[in-house]
C-alpha cells in the first residue's frame, strides 16, 4: 500500500530550462539495480505500474519519467522544439536518480518514442549507464509515409513550428492509403485510448528525423542492448527493429521477437512474460560485471 501511494503521488524536478518534470518510482530498500522507463507518445509514467511493481519484487528501483508535454509534466502538448530537449531533460532526470542512490548500475528503458529518446541518448551523450531496453521502438512505422508529406512538414516545421493535426484525422487519411488500425472514436486503441491527439509539425519533424539517426547511428552504441519487438506490431515495422539489432556493433547485444504481440508490450498484467524477458537480461548483465570484476 505505501508503494502505491508512493508511485500515485509522485515527485516533480526542474529540467534545464525550469520545466516542471513529474516522474513516479518503486523504489525496494534492497536496490541492486536501477531502471528508467521513458514512456511512447501519448502515454504517462502512470500505465507502468504493473512493470514497476514486477521489478520491485525483483530488487530493482523503478523510476519513469512523464516527458515534457505529457502526463503531469508541463511543457506545450504535442510540441518541442528539438528533439535535444527530450536528452536534456532524460540527462537531468538520470542526475537526479543517482543522487538518490548508492552507484549501483543503471538502465534505460523506451517504449516506441521512449525507444526512440534512449537510442539518440546514448549515440549522442556521454553516459554512464550500463545498458538500454527498447521496446518496440518506433524507427520505421509500417506505413509509408509520401515524400510530399514529408517534405511539407519539414516545410511547415520551420514556417509554422507549432501548427497542429488532429491524428483522428490522420487515421482518416492513413485508412485511405490501406493501413487499416482498430480504431475507437478515432483513436488507435494499439497506441493509447486516453493519448494526446494533436502534434505539431515541428514534433513530426523532430520525431522523423531522430527515428532516421537512430537507425542509421546504430553502430555508434556502445552499451548493452536488449531489443523486444512484436511481431503483429500494427505500428512499428518490426524489421527496422531486426536490421537495427544487426547494425549494432557491440557484442553484448540481444533481439526478441515476440510472436502474436503487438504494440503493447509492457502495459497490464498479461505482459508477464515480457517483465521477465527484461528482468531476466537485466540479471544476466549484473552477474557478467560481477564475474568480470572478480577475475
């Protein structure tokens, strides 16, 4: 009980630029690991609980982050203006995580554009962190996006940085062009009932460009890297997953396609078997760097 009053309330940090950042954490006085989660677009740290709460019984200390613009954190919704701001506040956010604790390792977790945020992070930023988790990260979507389209928001992003769509109607246009989606009131239900509708174009900019680095930086990681993709993903092709496992150029890398999953790999109680593909790597990586120190 005092764990989920812990987790419902939260905590709030200033970023770099004095947004208000909210996070939630699960924290066993037995820590001997820590993981950072980093939500999808249109989600909250809040969806998570049921990965916290798994990883707290396993000793590990849970924290996940609302990005700017979602959940409780303020910040423009459905806007950035680069995507750098998504590193920096992910930089200041491990900041205050490791004050909090003993130097024990830690990880990073992204969930599609979490996915997304972790990777640039680590090709990007000198780190200290042991590994990441990517789960389902959105580098190539299974539609095409036309080069017109692209090139008008790339256009607009620099004219009209902060002009809206809705992305009801998007799906519109997306089942014209024969992706079809489950949709409820217009929404995907694969991504999120309750996620944030509209993005500007600077943010679909940023977020298509930083998805192409991802991809294409690959080889620049030098951490640990699990990846977990589902293989019925309506959303994330999950072949740009797979060629990303293989451009990686470290050794300590591994790739897990989950059959008849989807998008949703780590919401609700069902995705057991997911928390123990994570909980399982994540001991695997502890056990390696204690045997390594004892040499």
């Amino acid at each position: 009980m005092f764990e989920l009053m812990c987790w419902n309330n939260g905590k709030r940090f200033r970023a770099h630029d004095q947004e208000g950042l909210f996070y939630r954490a699960l924290v066993p006085s037995d820590s001997r690991i820590i993981l950072i989660m980093i939500h999808g677009a249109g989600q909250h740290s809040g969806q998570f609980f049921d990965l916290g709460e798994f990883c707290f019984r396993h000793s590990i200390a849970f924290y996940a982050l609302d990005l700017r613009g979602f959940g409780q954190s303020t910040g423009q919704r459905g806007h950035i203006n680069t995507f750098s701001q998504y590193l920096k506040d992910l930089d200041d956010f491990i900041s205050v995580v490791r004050k909090q604790h003993e130097p024990i390792p830690l990880f990073l977790l992204g969930h599609s554009l979490g996915g997304i945020i972790v990777i640039r992070y680590v090709q990007e930023r000198q780190n200290n962190v042991q590994g990441i988790i990517l789960s389902a990260p959105a580098l190539k979507l299974r539609f095409q996006i036309p080069k017109t389209l692209r090139f008008a928001c790339q256009a607009l992003s620099w004219l009209t940085p902060e002009l809206c769509f809705d992305l009801n109607m998007w799906s519109v246009f997306l089942s014209k062009l024969g992706f079809e989606l489950r949709m409820q009131n217009g929404v995907s239900t694969e991504i999120e009932p309750s996620f944030i509708t509209y993005y500007s174009v600077r943010w679909c900019n940023e977020f298509l460009i930083n998805a192409n680095y991802a991809l294409k930086k690959a080889g620049a990681i030098q951490n640990a890297v699990l990846s977990l993709c589902g293989e019925e993903d309506p959303l994330v092709d999950p072949d740009s997953v797979r060629e990303f496992h293989d451009c990686l150029k470290v050794k300590d890398k591994k790739f897990i396609s989950i059959s008849n999953a989807k998008h949703r790999l780590l919401q609700d109680k069902h995705n057991t078997p997911n928390y123990q593909y994570i909980i399982g790597w994540l001991n695997e990586r502890i056990e390696v760097k204690y045997c390594d120190s004892h040499e």
